[in-house]
C-alpha cells in the first residue's frame, strides 16, 4: 500500500501536516467507536476485518478524506458502512453455498467432503472450518473449481489453494470419524439400554 504524502490543499481544505500523524490521530479518535458501531451489526469477530478494511480504504485515499473533524469521522464511518454492506453480502453468498450444497444429493464417494454434502451435515461443519479452507472447499467440492481457479478466485497461490483444501478435508475427515464414533458409542448405549 502506498503511503500518502502531505495532501495538497482542494476546495475548502486546509494545508495538512504530515499524512502518517494526522492518519494515526484519526485511527486513535474513531477506532473504538468503529469497532463498536461494527460490532453490533455484523459481530464482534467479523467486525474486526471490517475495521481493518475500512482503515486500509481510508489510508489508501486519505488525499479524499475531509480535513474537518465532524467531516472525517463521517467519512470514516461511511466508508464502514459500505464495508459492512460488502460483508453481509459475502456471508450471504457463503450462506446461499453452503445451503445449495446441503441441498445437493451427491453419490457417496471416497471424499470426504462430497459425502458430507450427501448428508445434509455441511453447513455445520463448513461452519466449523477456517474461514480460508472454507472458501476453498466451497469453491472446489461444491462450485467444481479446480485448485488453480479458485486460487485466482481467492488471490493466492495454487499451492496455497492446495494445502488449503488438503487440510480441510483432513480437519473434515477427521470430524466424520468423531461424529460416526460418537453415533455407534450412542447406539452401543441404547442397545444395551433396552437389553438387546
């Protein structure tokens, strides 16, 4: 990201010292309160990339922002509006996956993943999933990407996009085995229950 200089006075703008302080002043006056105002329409941990998201845009186009206090702050907190706008928009993409997926009858295969959408369980456990190997598996087992795809997709590499999916199906793997050992032990119980 490219650090903006002293921005030249506009239309009714006042000479500015140095962009990098009066940047971490705005940071420090509108932080918390942005962080709040995120917080209590998208949750606390989606907040926080919101937060970040919109420091990076405002940073990225502080020559833009309003010299005046009232001005700035309205600026900031518009920008994290439109930030919060395209993360509701983005979890409800994932949602209208994930939901598409579990409504998708599959052939049980081998993978684990294709099975779980079979199941109707992949909502919850996509869920459950780092938000990176999520994406991944959204975009290749249930949107048929291949890697290199979705790599592009997602702006990573295609190795990156590789141990991504390999984890995932690893972490899922994993939970079917938990979840499949826990329904025989709860069968086990319930047959003995009953005296069989």
């Amino acid at each position: 990201m490219q650090r903006p200089g002293k921005a030249a006075p506009g239309p009714g703008r006042a000479p500015e010292e140095d962009a990098a302080e009066a940047f971490a002043r705005c940071f420090r006056s509108c932080h918390a309160e942005l962080r709040a105002f995120a917080a209590r329409r998208i949750g606390a941990v989606a907040a926080e990339d919101v937060v970040a998201e919109t420091f990076a845009t405002v940073w990225q186009r502080w020559a833009d922002i309003p010299r005046d206090l009232d001005g700035r702050r309205a600026w900031v907190f518009g920008v994290a509006r439109n930030k919060l706008r395209d993360a509701r928009r983005s979890a409800a993409r994932r949602d209208r996956l994930a939901v598409r997926a579990a409504l998708t009858s599959r052939e049980e295969t081998d993978d684990p993943a294709e099975s779980l959408v079979a199941a109707g369980q992949v909502q919850d456990l996509l869920a459950a999933l780092p938000r990176a190997e999520r994406d991944a598996m959204l975009l290749t087992v249930v949107a048929g990407l291949t890697c290199t795809e979705a790599a592009e997709v997602l702006a990573c590499s295609v190795s990156a996009m590789t141990s991504r999916v390999s984890r995932a199906r690893a972490r899922l793997r994993a939970r079917v085995a938990e979840d499949g050992s826990e329904r025989r032990g709860a069968d086990r119980r319930a047959n003995h229950d009953s005296g069989s």
